[in-house]
C-alpha cells in the first residue's frame, strides 16, 4: 500500500535487494511503461529468479543486474529515483549461509538516499537471527537513528507480540535535499 501511494507511471524506482522479483515486479507494475525499474542482487539464482517472473508477466521496463546494493549509486542519477525497496537478510527459498551485511547494506542506503528525490521514500524490510545474527540489525537502527530528521522522516514497524526474531520494516522518506558535502562537491 505504502509502495502503490509513493510510485507513479513514468517513475524510476529501484529494487536494491531483488530476491525472487516480487518487489522488482510490483515496482514494474506501478511505473508502467513510460518508468524503469532497477533490480540488484549479488547472487545469480536471484538474478535469474527474478527475470523469470518480469518475463512471465510480460513487464519490460526492468534492468537486473548481477551486483551488489551498495553500488546502486552507478546506475542513476542523484535526485531522480521515487521509490527505492530493500529486503535486508537472505534469499527467500534459498541458502542462509549467504545474507546482507551492514558495511555494503549501509553504503546502499547512503548511496540511495542521494539517488532519491524530494518526497521518494523507501521501503525496508529487516530479517535477522539465525545464521546472519544481530550485528546488521543493530547498526541499520543505530542508522536509522542517525539521519538527520531536518532532510529524512524514519517510521519503524515493529511486531511486539511475535515471539523469535521477527522481520520488522522501516520507511524512510526524503522531505528536503540536504547539502552538499565539500567531498562531494569536488566530484
């Protein structure tokens, strides 16, 4: 719902954590076919996963790379991305041995929120435990927490109720352009 209100025909979003494709392919359906849809993910069943579903329901408007979220920032333009979704954690369906990390999650996120423009937003979803522990978890709060509630409003979702570790989400979106760095203006 929070993707359907934020996401626009015409729109370029980006899925920096593409799975199985579900978020890439709800994405491709919200932008239509004027928008473009970016797709990252470092392992090669994903990859493949999710070109499979984009294909079979017939959404060109979708490139999906064999790379990691952290440099998402080469593939688009500063102030011109809508909607990034994150799915921190492990590939639905496949090994857990192999998941997100705060140091690359981390430089996705800072990568993205320069991509997005006044009033995108993003979507995250947080799994932890298991065989990925807690140590992503605690530095995207610590994160979270951190950015400046001048330029960024953070909403986070939690279950109370649920027992183990469950998932939980977080929004951001970018209310107003913060300034530029004097590392970045020598760019």
């Amino acid at each position: 719902d929070y993707l359907r209100r934020q996401v626009k025909p015409g729109d370029l979003c980006i899925d920096a954590t593409a799975g199985r494709g579900f978020d890439t392919a709800l994405l491709c359906e919200l932008t239509g076919t004027q928008g473009k849809v970016l797709a990252f993910d470092i392992q090669q069943e994903a990859v493949d996963s999710t070109r499979q579903l984009l294909a079979k329901n017939g959404y060109t408007n979708a490139e999906v790379f064999l790379d990691s979220h952290a440099n998402l920032g080469q593939y688009a333009e500063n102030g011109t991305v809508s909607a990034i979704v994150f799915n921190f954690g492990w590939l639905p369906r496949g090994s857990h041995e192999i998941f997100t990390h705060a140091d690359s999650s981390i430089a996705a996120l800072n990568a993205g929120l320069k991509l997005l423009k006044v009033g995108g937003a993003m979507s995250l979803c947080v799994y932890y435990g298991g065989a990925n522990g807690f140590s992503e978890r605690d530095a995207l709060l610590e994160y979270f927490r951190s950015l400046d509630s001048t330029y960024y409003t953070v909403l986070e979702c939690q279950f109370p109720n649920r027992t183990g570790c469950p998932p939980f989400v977080v929004f951001i979106t970018k209310d107003a352009q913060p300034p530029i760095s004097r590392s970045e203006a020598e760019v």
